[in-house]
C-alpha cells in the first residue's frame, strides 16, 4: 500500500465511529502543510450541498476578478466580504455572488482554483461539492502555489481567523490558531440538516488544512458535533503516520 492508502485506511478507521448509528453521511479530506501527506474518506460518486463554506468560493472569485482588473477589492467590496465570512451574512454574499457572475462566474473561477467537482447552483448554497475539492480551495488560500495573490491569500485568511465567536466550531475543534468557515442549512423536503466545515489548524505542531463536508443530521447541534469528531480524527490519523 502506499503512504497516501495507508492514511486512508487509518481515517476511515477513525471515522467510523463517528458515523455509528447517526444515519448520516459525511466526507473529510486532511492535509498536512509540511509534509504534502493527504488523507480523505467518503465522498465516493457523489457530492454535498455547500450551504455557506461557498462563501469562501464566492470570496476568492471576487478576489481573483479584481487581479484580474489590476486592482484591491472597493470598500463596499470588504464590507460585504467581512459580514460574508465573518458572520456569515446570506445578503453580503447574494450582493457579490450576483457580483462575480452567479454559478457561471463561481465556475469559471474555481477551474482557475483546480476544483473539479463543485458545481454552482441557481441558489448559491446548494452549489455542490466535495471533501477534496474543500481541501483544494484551501490550499489555494493557504499554500503558495495559486492563482491568488499574496495579498487576496493574506485578506482571506484574516477573514476567516476572524469569525464571530458563535461560528468558531468545527475545524478549530481539532486543533489551535483555527481559521475557518462553516455551513449549515436544514433541508425542507427532509427536515435534515447539512452541516460542513473547513479550515486550517494547528495541532502538535504541525498545519493542517481540513475540510468535512456531511448531511443527513437529525439537528445542527448533532451535526456540529459530527464535523468536530471527524476533523479532530483526521488531523490525528495523519498526525499518527509522521
């Protein structure tokens, strides 16, 4: 086997019981910033609702459009992006989701980005995605090799180093210095709640970048508990291999 199938392997393990007798499905990527390793589990042939984490998408088109035009985002621009990210405010993002173009535009911007599978959708928060296409969009903003600025990758990451204490779980679960941003949204037709998270952490000295996307949660509250049991099992298998 090699390194990458043997940290798989030892998520999947980890993650298992999380997912015990919860009924509800969940997908995690992990990767350490030092080493390059990679881990992910689930997520095999479909694709989850991104409720708000698609804000960080919307952020980086926006950011990504204004290089483009030689320019730093207006005024206006970082008001809507502050109450986007911060508090993850639904009018901030429907401004500069009609702004960066709709689905089309957040597509056109995450094939720059090297996403392959997230799909905008009419409604910005059912735009679909995955775990691993998470974890693409963050090494984006928090790795080197990107098409976003120093500046765009330094503004993003203080945005979401900065979110409303209320909105600080998740990913920061697994670890200290977190930077996130999550997404929770009930389903009418079920009553279930889809309830994603990603962001980086530190833990035992190491960087780590971890997205979990999932739905299918009887409540929020079962399905923040979920997300935090699963990144905190990620950081730790990949931390277990070092």
């Amino acid at each position: 086997m090699t390194v990458e199938a043997d940290l798989d392997a030892a998520l999947a393990e980890a993650v298992a019981p999380v997912l015990a007798g919860s009924g509800a499905s969940l997908s995690v990527a992990v990767l350490d910033l030092e080493t390059g390793r990679s881990a992910s589990y689930g997520g095999e042939g479909r694709t989850y609702d991104t409720a708000s984490v698609v804000k960080l998408d919307i952020l980086a088109a926006l950011l990504l459009r204004a290089q483009d035009e030689g320019r730093g985002p207006t005024p206006a621009e970082r008001t809507a992006a502050a109450a986007m990210i911060r508090r993850s405010d639904n009018a901030s993002a429907t401004t500069l989701w009609q702004e960066i173009g709709g689905a089309e535009g957040l597509d056109a911007a995450n094939a720059r980005l090297g996403l392959v599978r997230t799909t905008g959708a009419r409604a910005w928060g059912l735009t679909q995605t995955t775990a691993a296409d998470r974890l693409v969009l963050l090494r984006a903003v928090f790795g080197t090799d990107s098409p976003l600025a120093e500046d765009s990758r330094t503004y993003i990451t203080g945005l979401m180093e900065g979110v409303a204490a209320d909105q600080a779980w998740g990913v920061p679960a697994a670890g200290t210095g977190g930077a996130v941003k999550n997404g929770w949204l009930p389903r009418d037709a079920t009553g279930l709640w889809v309830v994603n998270s990603v962001g980086r952490v530190t833990a035992c000295g190491r960087v780590c970048l971890v997205a979990v996307v999932s739905d299918g949660h009887a409540t929020k509250d079962a399905g923040v508990r979920c997300v935090e049991r699963a990144a905190r099992a990620a950081v730790s298998a990949v931390g277990a291999a070092l």
